[in-house]
C-alpha cells in the first residue's frame, strides 16, 4: 500500500486518489526489467519480487510481480495550475504475442480484428499525480480528470458483471509532450488492445501516430478534433466536431423553420464569419425541407463600441419567427450586446437564438436574455441528472469513492462501458461496427460515423477517422437548460 500523513483526515475526493496512485505506482513498475537487490529492508527490490510461473490456460511462462514488503511515504506537492480535462514519432514497436483468437472477423483494410478472453485498456490522462498533497483539498482541475478514471473503475466493474474482462493500465501524460512520448515505449502501452486519450491537441496528435504505425485502436474520449486525424481508421473521436455541432444546429432549425426565416450572426472578416459556410453547406443538403434557399447571413463590421448604432429592427420578421445563429464562443462581450439589442428590437415578435457549446460556461451574460430569447445551444454530453440510470451512478459513485460524482465521471464511465461491450461482440478493431451500434449512455448517446476520404495512393486508407457524430441541442428553459433533441 502507499501511505499518506495518519495525522490528516482524508478530504474530499483523497479515496479516489489512493485507487489512482496505486494504479500509477503499480503501472510504473516493469516486469520484464531485473530489479537490483539492495540492503535497505523498505527498497523497491525487497517491496516487489518476481517469480515465473506457468500459465495453465496457454501453456507459456508469465512472469509474475508481487508485494511483499511495506512501502515508503509518499510526500506530495499541491498544484493549483492543474487543466482540468474538458475542452478545448516512434520507431514501430512490435506486440508481444496475444492468445490464439476465437473468433476471426474480416475488416478489410483495417486487418483481422480479434476476439480475447481478456482485454489490456491503457488510459492517458494528465493526472499530474506527483503534484498532489494528500493533506489538503484537491483541486477542481485535478479532480475532473480523477473523476474521470473513477467512472472508469465503475466501468471496469460493470462489465465484469456482463463477462467483459477489462484491464486498466494508467499512464499520466502530465499535459507534456515529452512524458507523453517517452511513454510511447512503455510496456503498457505498446501491449494495449485499446488506447484511451489523452485530452490536449498536441498529445493526442503525438498519441494517434502510434496508433496508427501500430494499428492500435485510439480512443480519443475529449479532443473535438475538426481535421488533425487524416487517413486513420484506428482513431475513434467520441466528442463531434465544430462541422458536426453546424450540423446538428441547422437539422434541428430546419426541422421547426423556413430557410428564409434563419439569419447567421457573426463579428465580420473572421474565422466566425467563415463558420457560416457550414450551415449552408448542411442546410443545402437537407432534404424534404419546408422551404429552400439560403440562409441570410448578416457579419457585423461595427467595433463593439459602435454596437448601439445598428439597425436590428431590419432583421426582425413582422409575422413570422426569427431565427439567429450565432456561430461564436470566444467573445462573451460580444454576444451579450448582441442579445440584449435584439432583445429590444424583437418587441413582441417571437426569435429564438442558436449558440455554441461555451454559453454556459459565461459569467457575465444576463440569463433573463437567454428566457426572453428562447436560446439553443449545441453540446457534446447532457446528463439529465433526475434519470434514474444518473440517479443510480451517482449513488454508487458516493458509495464507492464518498463523494458526489462531476460530469467528468458518467463520461468516464459511459465511454469504456461502450468500449467494452464493443470489443465483447467486435473484437480489438470494433471501430468497424460502430455506425451500426447506436446507443444511449447517460452523457449522450453514440452514434458513430465512417469519415471517409478520396484515396490518393494505393496504400492510403479509404477511411480518416470514426466520429461521434450525436450532439445534444438544449433549450434555456425555466432558467436551466434542457434537453430539446
């Protein structure tokens, strides 16, 4: 066991600590390495001893590592800087040899996929585990991402219960990319069946290369990548992209309003501006539609300081209900001047607003205009915290770890309880089958797509990545949001 200072009382979350230091310490521990003895009785090589044994099952010789000694404190620093785990080129490594598969699937370009009795999952998160002081509260950065294996565990143990048998290897990406590539060589990894993360753009680009020079399935559980993976089908993007969240936004417009009723916001001569080739290009390819033709599309040049001087009465239909998509996130200030003009020119003509994933994260917007407004938002997960499937994991989670569960939890959980019910039926290179494998989980539901490509050399793939396509359209309603899709 590791031990922490007696004299403190354990605070919020520190159980879930301890599962993750242990997972570390015993994940940082290579068995394939000689361990030099020494004459300290507390060492490492009196702590951990390996012996062989034979595997009944497979006939081979496994090396087998226990504890048998008592292990050293474990002093901790607190770090306040730690990210949470929301958003926003190695040599080939050959794999050790895996159990004769039972059941062969034919995949095409993927290569056989491979059902096991077992499966080795490796996680990389930035748990930043060494920065930690067990003598104090955790950070809320830090403990989205230990929330996040929490689910993870639960998941482990649910799918035990379905005769799904998931190892969890942890690797802490501390958000560098130089951990991140040393732990290209680690055992762990270059084993794995399945990779789950990391979170950050620039480690996850790092990862995905593996993935595919190794053909390993990646599991990218956070990243909303729009074009970083290219070309590779052993990526699986679970949260949409900015394209996908577009599109979403304008299925759910088009099925309630007329084309001509839609009037796309944006600050002009920008990468915003630009975004609204991606409602037009959607909406243009809607079929079966009440109405045809474009959207309107309105970039306001004016400075801010300026703002009080447009004419939004202009855009307001007399008889009809307005329609403003606002493809922005990264200008609170803006945003709000624009709902509160439009909340003055709308009189007592009906509008509804369409806004990005961040509006619920703003500080300083006037929620009365979000009621008065009637504003939608797109997102990657809602948990509908009064279901009963939320109601009975957050009791477990309190049960097994003694605190209420973050978001980040039912995401854990959601996604390697997927992960594993997928390689039960699929095999190792289930990603094939996801399009046809919609489900819903408590964060969201799953409804994978193939993002193909056009092959320009022999040996390309036909296939850049598997996305979740699913995103979840809330409406303020009763000054919270609600599920409207």
């Amino acid at each position: 066991m590791i031990s922490a200072p007696n004299h403190q009382q354990l605070l919020n979350g520190s159980k879930l600590l301890l599962f993750l230091l242990v997972a570390l310490f015993f994940t940082s521990c290579d068995p394939t390495k000689k361990i030099k003895k020494s004459s300290d009785p507390t060492s490492k090589s009196e702590i951990i001893k390996s012996r062989t044994k034979k595997n009944k099952t497979t006939g081979k010789v496994e090396i087998v590592t226990e504890v048998t000694g008592r292990m050293d404190t474990v002093n901790w620093k607190r770090d306040n800087s730690i990210p949470p785990i929301t958003s926003n080129p190695d040599d080939y490594i050959v794999k050790d040899d895996v159990p004769e598969p039972t059941t062969q699937i034919n995949d095409g370009t993927i290569g056989e996929s491979v059902q096991l009795g077992s499966y080795r999952v490796a996680v990389m998160l930035p748990f930043n585990a060494q920065k930690y002081n067990m003598g104090t509260s955790i950070p809320k950065s830090a403990q989205s991402v230990l929330d996040f294996y929490g689910g993870m565990k639960m998941a482990v143990d649910q799918l035990q219960h379905e005769n799904v048998n998931i190892s969890i290897s942890v690797l802490d990406t501390q958000k560098s990319e130089d951990v991140t590539k040393s732990l290209l060589n680690r055992s762990e990894l270059i084993n794995a069946d399945v990779i789950i993360g990391p979170t950050k753009k620039k480690t996850v680009s790092i990862v995905r290369k593996f993935a595919l020079r190794n053909k390993r399935t990646m599991i990218s559980p956070v990243y909303p990548s729009g074009t970083l993976a290219t070309n590779n089908p052993f990526f699986v993007q679970v949260s949409p992209s900015l394209v996908s969240h577009c599109q979403a936004i304008t299925q759910h417009v088009r099925k309630a309003y007329n084309a001509d009723q839609v009037v796309l916001i944006a600050k002009g001569g920008g990468t915003e501006e630009k975004r609204f080739k991606y409602f037009q290009n959607e909406n243009k390819n809607i079929q079966g539609a009440t109405s045809g033709g474009r959207f309107k599309e309105y970039p306001i040049q004016s400075d801010l300081a300026d703002f009080d001087e447009i004419n939004f009465d202009e855009l307001i239909l007399p008889a009809e209900t307005t329609v403003f998509i606002i493809p922005s996130w990264s200008d609170e200030k803006f945003i709000n001047n624009f709902l509160r003009m439009v909340s003055i020119a709308k009189g007592q003509n009906e509008v509804v607003v369409y806004g990005m994933p961040q509006w619920m994260e703003f500080n300083n917007v006037d929620f009365d205009y979000f009621r008065r407004l009637n504003v939608h938002i797109s997102s990657s997960s809602f948990i509908d915290k009064n279901s009963i499937g939320a109601k009975d994991f957050r009791r477990d989670f309190f049960n097994k770890y003694g605190k209420v569960p973050l978001d980040d939890a039912f995401k854990g959980y959601d996604i390697l309880l997927y992960t594993g019910r997928m390689l039960k039926k699929h095999g190792d290179k289930f990603q094939q089958h996801l399009d046809v494998e919609e489900e819903q989980y408590n964060h969201t539901k799953f409804s994978f797509q193939t993002v193909t490509k056009t092959k320009r050399k022999p040996e390309d793939y036909d296939i850049n990545k598997f996305e979740n396509k699913y995103v979840n359209i809330l409406k303020f309603e009763d000054y919270q949001f609600k599920l409207a899709n």
